[in-house]
C-alpha cells in the first residue's frame, strides 16, 4: 500500500511537466504559423516593384471568428498584390473557401501545422473584400452544403 502512495504521486510528478511542454509547444507552433508572413511568387514579384521594398498589410480581423467549427484566426489583405491571406482552424480539406464577392477564385493551399491551415487568394481587387470570406460547409455523402460566411471588421 505504501509503494502505491509514492508510485502515484512520481508518475504525476512526471507526467505534469511533459502535457505542460506539450501543451506550450503546441500553443507557441499556432501562434507562429498564424502570424506568419506567407509569401508567393506573384507577392514576391510585387515586393521588389514597391518603393521601400516591402508590401503593405491591412489585418482585417480584430480578433478571431468562429462559426460551425471553423475558426478565422486571421485574415491579412496585402493591397499591392492584391492578395489576401486567411488563416483557418477546423476547416475540411473537402470545402470550397472563398471571398463571397469572388466565387470563382481558388486559393493556394500551404500544408496544415498544428491544426492552421493557411489559404492564400491571389487578384483579390480591395471592393472584393467587402463580402467577406465564404466556406461551405458540406456533408461527407456532399449532398448538402451550407454557406458560412466570416465578415471582415474592416
């Protein structure tokens, strides 16, 4: 009975520390990915036309949206490419996202890290941005879809 005592008390003298860790790598990896500055070819192409070298970024979010289960974490428009770059959380790879003004754009899609996908939509003109970002929620048989969309606090 007493080896129980003292076996109880070192294994949560063990395993505290490690979820702890886990838990502050995990917390720290989103807050990097979030607010990462994600670059593309026709960004990049735009930066070195630009007078001081760097591109403009409008943060069009406040703080993060959440609606269904997917969250906006944020949402950065950079005006002289025209880009916009939204930062999603709990978003199925199966969606179709995209600004509500523009229907037809498809963005570029950066690999998932700690649970942040980033989605990249480029010839995004500032009058577009007024509808917000639109992701359709479908089913799994994708017989049903339902529009959600994240308004922009701008």
């Amino acid at each position: 009975m007493k080896r129980r005592k003292t076996i109880i008390p070192a294994i949560l003298i063990i395993a505290v520390p490690i979820l702890t860790a886990g838990f502050a790598w995990r917390t720290a990896g989103r807050w990097q990915v979030i607010h990462t500055e994600a670059r593309t070819a026709h960004m990049a192409q735009v930066e070195h036309t630009v007078p001081d070298g760097i591109l403009q970024v409008q943060e069009l979010l406040v703080r993060p949206a959440k609606q269904s289960g997917v969250t906006l974490h944020r949402a950065a428009y950079y005006p002289q490419a025209e880009t916009l770059v939204c930062f999603f959380e709990g978003e199925d790879p199966n969606r179709d996202i995209y600004p509500a003004a523009l229907p037809n754009v498809n963005p570029t899609i950066l690999p998932e890290k700690h649970g942040i996908t980033v989605k990249i939509f480029e010839n995004v003109p500032p009058e577009a941005l007024s509808g917000g970002v639109t992701v359709e929620l479908t089913d799994w048989q994708f017989e049903s879809c339902r529009p959600v969309t994240f308004v922009f606090d701008r």
